[in-house]
C-alpha cells in the first residue's frame, strides 16, 4: 500500500511553486507554512541572490507525511541560476527521501541542455534542446511584473521542471480582489489562479498576491483535499511538522466483500465521481472504461497472451521498444539488476513464463517489507532489499528489461480484506506489466505467483519515475465505488 501518492503530492508541490513564487529583489530569505487539512506538514523557503550580472533562486521545500502510522521526511532543494533579463544558465535539484537521494543538474548553453541525473552515486546523463520559451524562476518573474495584475487578464507561459527534464505550459488568470485569512490576519490580495497542463490532467492551483507579486497564499487540490502554502515568519515555518497519516483517507470502501478471486474472470466497477474536476481513467488491455450519466464503467478483466511467445522481443511496437530501455528508475543496466534477472529467469527462453519468474523471484528478494523506504530506483532496491509494493514494482519492471522483456510501472487502486483498521476496501497500490506478444500482461510480485487480476484498477502507467504519476491528484481520491458485477469463470454460477 503505497506512498508513490505522497512522493506525486512533494512533487507536485514543487511544481506549484515554481509558477506562484515571485518577490522584491532581495537577499533575504521567505518562508511558506505548508498545510493539509489544517495540520502543518511542512514548510518551504525561497531565497534569491544577485550577484554580478547572475539571479541565483533557491527553493527549499521540506515536507512531513504519514503512511500507515510511520512519519515519513521528504526535502528537495532546487536553485535556477539566470541572468538579470531572465535568460536561463543552469539548474539543480536534489531530492532526499528517507534518506535516498538523487540530483539533476542542468547546464544550458547554446539552444541546448545537459542534464546529470544522479541516484545510487551512478550518473546518467542526456543532451536535449532547450525548450523553446521555457522560464526558470526569474523569467517566470520577470513576465509576472510586465503582465502585472489587472483583472479580467489571462496567458500563457512554460514552466521548465528539472525532475521531469521538460517544460509544462501554465495558463494565469488574474481574478480581482479578496480578503484572505493569513493565521488570523485578514488581508486584501489579488486572486491568481495558475493551470498547469500536466498530461492527461490539469492542475489548478489559486494564489492570492500582494501587489509587489508575492504568492502569500496558495491552495493546491491534492487527491480530494486541499493543501495550502502560507506566507509565515521564520519561527512558524521551522517548528515541528504535524503527522497527517492519509492513507486511509485515500483508500476506497468496496461496496462488497470479495472472495477468491484468483477465480474471477472479470469484474465491472460503477464509478462516482467525487471532486469538482474532470478525472480520467485509462482504458489499457486489461481495463475497458465507459462514461455513462456522469459516472465511469470500468470492466477490469483477466488478459491472456499469446502462448510460446520467445524471448527476448523482437518485434516493432513502438510502447514496446521503448519500455525495454534503462531509465532513472528502472535501472536495467546496473549490473547487479542484470545478475539477478538472469539468474531468475536461467535457461527459459518463453517471454511469460521468464516474467513469471522474476515476479516470483523479486517476491522472495525483497526481505524487508515495509513502508519505511521513500521512493527507491531499482538499482537502490537490489541493494538494500526492502520496501513495499513500488520497490517490488522498479526492481521487476527492471530486471525483465534487462533479459529483454519490454516491462512498466502500472498504479492506481486494488482490493484488499482489510487496510489499517477498515474492512474489504481498495487501497493505493504499484505493479508491473509486461508486454508479451502483442499485449500487455499484469504482475505483481507483491502477490506472486500470478498476482495480477481483476481486483487491480489502474489509474496510471509509466517508467516508475513519480513525475509519471501526476494524475493521481486529480483522480486518487476523488471518486468512489457504487456497485461491482462479478463475472465468475466459465461453469461457475456469476455473482
């Protein structure tokens, strides 16, 4: 049960104040209260420098959460360095979870950008253009003093994110003045409202700024809450965090007990919408998905593939092809990953049956199974054997990459008979599917063998990096589950 959630919500944090933070040029340190539901969580702090003819900003964002009774600490501290007139030079980002970290360090010059990503000590490095019109913080600054803050005024402007090496485009809308409750202190600012299109979703974040342009107060949707971030004094922001334990605010109630389902066939959920925004579930070849009278019918399905399919792949499916390359978290070139995945699968040479047995083998490696690891790579994981679904998860995604087998990271909802303290509920979860054939086929060494079947719905897939999970904040969380259809197996009376 998972904290990918918790690791998508810092992230998207990060991302929201990269498009609301702005001051007066000064050396001095700002600090922001982070809030969810009323509890202090965190807290972030904006420092900006000039020196010579260079803008240095740094944002620090340190952030407290709660899974499952233990406290997880998660820091990132992220500094853009540009010139004056907001041209960019360079960026760093460096994130420590539970203790894991990584960085990105960007160089940009010449139209183009080199980015190091480095976790495990192990850098990986690329070469991209520069995305045309991307801001940093300064660039970002400077166009929210030209465009000022007249009411009724909207545009757009790309935001670049080192931790997910693109830019994404925002649309501001100025709304007009409000009074604004800052810890007691009513204050009339401007409201901003900053959407940010992070595919398939978008994000909407509402600042109200003060007329040097400084965000003094910002609400996040986040997974049917709300976050906020508080312009505060130096004391507040540094006192201890709270604990907001929200996983089981996040878990889903099942409107009926599920039994043996190892021998369903199919299952059919009724889905209602909860939260104000549009939320979108993605058909995949084991989900089929319907939109009917404001609710979503999503048949979830057993997908056999194509027996005696060889290994490794060989064919021309482009999703294919590209999940069989090494990435940031799927490590599929380490060379311990590279050991274990063939001593997992030895001398088969059928593509299933080699997945079966690393979602077997992974089931056993992993000895350490608990919710005390932040968010590991695969590389991490071979290392310290330990964590819970999405370590399980990277590091078998990995390993069947590295014998050849095109694999990503699925997650989203599954059913469980009990989740801290509730009874027959869906609680947040990652897995792995392979593709095999001409079809994509689900694991799950959390639950080897053959984990995967129709108590799993899927909410998003990906290369296991967070970034890949964003939609989670507009979909986890904000929708429940109405009815079930059971569909048994053939000669077995249905449900």
């Amino acid at each position: 049960m998972k904290k990918y959630c918790l690791v998508t919500l810092f992230l998207i944090v990060s991302v929201c104040l990269s498009a609301v933070v702005a001051d007066e040029t000064s050396t001095e340190t700002e600090y922001l209260a982070i809030l969810l539901e009323g509890k202090k969580i965190g807290h972030a702090a904006h420092t900006r420098t000039i020196e010579g003819a260079k803008v240095t900003t740094s944002e620090h964002l340190s952030m407290t959460l709660g899974r499952g009774g233990q406290a997880v600490k998660i820091e990132s501290t992220e500094t853009h360095i540009e010139t004056l007139d907001g041209k960019p030079l360079g960026f760093e980002m460096r994130l420590d979870m539970s203790g894991m970290e990584q960085k990105h360090i960007g160089k940009i010059a010449d139209g183009k950008v080199t980015i190091t990503t480095e976790i495990m000590g192990q850098p990986q490095q690329v070469e991209m253009d520069w995305p045309a019109g991307a801001l940093l913080n300064q660039g970002m600054r400077l166009m929210q003093q030209q465009r000022g803050l007249e009411e009724g005024q909207s545009y757009e402007v790309d935001i670049f994110r080192p931790d997910m090496q693109t830019s994404l485009t925002a649309r501001v809308d100025v709304g007009g003045l409000t009074e604004v409750d800052l810890f007691g202190r009513i204050t009339e600012l401007t409201e901003v409202k900053v959407t940010m299109m992070v595919d398939p979703q978008a994000i909407t974040v509402t600042s109200y700024l003060d007329e040097q342009l400084k965000a003094l107060k910002s609400l996040v949707p986040m997974m049917g809450m709300t976050l906020e971030m508080i312009h505060c004094d130096k004391e507040f922001a540094l006192r201890d965090d709270d604990v907001v334990d929200f996983l089981d605010r996040l878990s889903i109630k099942s409107p009926k007990e599920l039994s043996n389902i190892g021998q369903i066939k199919s299952i059919q959920y009724e889905l209602k919408p909860t939260c104000e925004n549009d939320i979108t579930i993605p058909t995949t070849c084991h989900q089929t998905v319907k939109a009917e009278d404001g609710r979503f019918l999503v048949t979830v399905a057993r997908n056999t593939p194509p027996a005696d399919t060889p290994l490794p792949y060989t064919g021309d499916n482009p999703e294919a092809l590209a999940a069989m390359k090494p990435t940031a978290y799927l490590q599929s070139d380490d060379e311990k990953v590279i050991e274990l995945a063939q001593a997992a699968v030895g001398s088969t040479t059928e593509t299933l049956k080699a997945a079966r047995q690393i979602e077997s083998f992974v089931d056993g490696y992993i000895t350490t199974k608990d919710l005390s690891v932040g968010y590991a790579s695969a590389a991490e994981v071979v290392r310290s054997r330990q964590g819970d679904c999405s370590e399980h998860a990277v590091l078998a995604a990995a390993m069947c990459r590295a014998v050849g087998i095109p694999a990503r990271v699925a997650c989203g909802v599954v059913y469980v008979d009990s989740f801290i303290g509730q009874r027959t509920v869906f609680g947040g979860h990652m897995w792995t599917e392979v593709f095999v054939g001409d079809r994509w086929v689900g694991l799950d060494a959390t639950r080897s063998p053959n984990g995967f079947g129709p108590g799993h719905l899927t909410l998003a897939v990906g290369d296991g990096n967070p970034s890949d999970f964003f939609s989670l904040v507009n979909t986890l969380g904000c929708f429940k589950i109405e009815a079930i259809t059971v569909q048994a197996k053939p000669n077995e009376t249905d449900d």
